[in-house]
C-alpha cells in the first residue's frame, strides 16, 4: 500500500500570486509565533524561579534592612519581586522619620514597580491574539481566491473535469490549514502566558499585603517598647 504525501513546497510553487503571498504570509507568522513561544516559555521560567528563589530569602532574612542594601547595591538584581520589594522598603526608609507610616505611600510605589513588571510579563502577547485570531481569517481569503481562480479556468474550457479544478482546489485549501498551523499555537501560547502573567502578579499582589502586614508590625513593636 502507497502513502500519498502531500508535498507543501509543490503546492507553494504551483499556487497563483495571491495564494502564494497568503502562504508566505502565514509562514512568516507562524515562525515567529513560535520564536516567541520558546522565548516566553523561557522568559516565564525564569521569573517563576526567581520569584521562588527571592521569597523564601524574603522570610529567611533576619533583617530586611540587610537584603535591601544588597538589592539596592545590585542593580541587575532589581527586577521581578526583588524590585517591588526594593520599590517598598526604599520609601518605607523614607517616611519612617515621622510619627506615622503612609501605609497608602508604601503601597503605591510598590503597585508601580509591580505595573513595570506586569508591563514586561504581558509583551508580546496582542501578537499572540492578533495571530490567532486573523490567521484563520487569512487562509480562508486564500482558499476561497484560489477556488475562484480555478472555477475561473474551469469555465473557460471546452470540457470540464474535476482533473482540471482539483489540484488548484489543494493548493488553495493549503492556505487554510497554514491558517490554522498558525493560528491555534498561537491562541495556546496566549492563553497559557497570560495565565503564567496574572498567577504571578497576583502573588506579587499577596506579598505586598504581606510586606505592608510586617510594617506596621514592626511599627507597632517599636511604638510600644519600654526603654530600659
């Protein structure tokens, strides 16, 4: 028993220009689909293990005046977590002169902190959602040119076969399954990174609570020590 393989390249070089375009097209976005795919995969890793890692340093620390100067001296570590908490604890330096602490103030600079890396976790992704929700749309104009195209030839011959429209009905039918090609990992890839976005900033979100909760602990203590 034969297999029949479909060569794609083939129906590439036979299809009229506009189909050709559309495939190419399709092709461009899927490789870049996928470029980003690995790359955010990559990029989402690391913060999910630096946000791990800076979390348990965060409660293992004796003194949190001791992990911001290291932070604050390390300009490269001041990203993820480490930057909402160096954002937190900077201003927390700040107002702690005074009589009360502006819990308001604290939380501020750290929900921008927290907005800058939000803004960094949620690139790329309208590409994502752009890919695939027109890649489908995209194949679907090439198929249907191309179907037009060869019912065009087919009238204008003397005796019509389905020989005649069923290779050009293949090739165009190709630019929709290159549609698809590109449009469900794309939509998969949306979905899974903004998921991996919104999990991770509302653990950020927590360890605000969390840090502001300490605070005004440690605030309190030291309003009601007794000097000796």
């Amino acid at each position: 028993m034969m297999a029949n393989h479909v060569n794609v390249l083939s129906y590439f070089l036979q299809a009229g220009l506009v189909v050709k375009t559309v495939m190419f097209l399709l092709t461009l976005a899927s490789i870049c689909s996928w470029t980003l795919i690995f790359q955010r995969a990559w990029f989402f890793k690391q913060k999910q293990d630096h946000y791990a890692l800076f979390y348990r340093r965060f409660w293992g620390s004796s003194d949190l005046s001791i992990l911001y100067a290291e932070i604050d001296s390390k300009a490269e570590e001041r990203h993820g977590l480490a930057s909402v908490f160096h954002a937190g604890f900077k201003e927390f330096i700040r107002v702690r002169s005074t009589h009360t602490i502006p819990l308001e103030a604290i939380m501020r600079v750290m929900q921008i902190a927290q907005a800058k890396e939000a803004e960094s976790m949620q690139q790329h992704l309208p590409w994502f959602a752009s890919v695939g929700s027109i890649s489908p749309y995209v194949g679907l104009f090439g198929t249907v040119w191309g179907i037009m195209t060869s019912f065009q030839a087919l009238g204008q011959a003397q005796q019509a076969t389905i020989a005649m429209v069923a290779p050009g009905i293949s090739e165009a039918l190709v630019a929709t399954a290159l549609g698809l090609f590109a449009a469900i990992p794309a939509v998969m890839a949306f979905n899974r990174f903004s998921n991996s976005a919104n999990l991770l900033l509302d653990r950020y979100e927590l360890f605000q609570e969390e840090f502001v909760a300490l605070v005004v602990q440690q605030t309190h203590n030291s309003a009601t020590k007794v000097p000796a």
